[in-house]
C-alpha cells in the first residue's frame, strides 16, 4: 500500500489476484504499464522499514488485516 497509486482497492485486489504480497509487488510493475504507466517503481524497502520504526518509536503498533488485534466488521 505504500507504492504510488496503490489504495485499499487496488491493495485487496492485487493481493486477490496475485494469492500474496510478494507476488503483488512483483506484478505492480506490469499492471501498472497496462494501466499506461511506464517506468513504475514500487515503494522501496528501505522507506517502508523507516516509516514502521519511526511510528515503533512513536509507539504505534501495527494492525493487520486477518490478524488479531485489527477490529472484525
């Protein structure tokens, strides 16, 4: 979700087409050249590793979907 032009849609949808995160990422590039963007480039590692110790710091705590203690509907 931190990729560029990827919201909460395109997050569900890609992890349901592609069965996981990793596969996801490895397929934005494409999707993202079908959809008529070139030289797409996912959200890097390393911003993603700051922003989660950054909010560690801060004491946030991450909820993720399908797991304890994010909320049911």
């Amino acid at each position: 979700m931190r990729s560029r032009r990827v919201g909460i849609s395109t997050y569900r949808r890609l992890l349901d087409e592609h069965g996981s995160a990793i596969n996801a990422l490895n397929a934005l590039p494409e999707v993202a050249q079908a959809a008529g963007i070139s030289n797409y480039r996912i959200c890097p590692e390393g911003v993603v590793q700051a922003e989660l110790n950054a909010a560690r710091t801060a004491g946030a705590r991450l909820l993720v979907h399908g797991q304890a203690p994010y909320p049911t509907y």
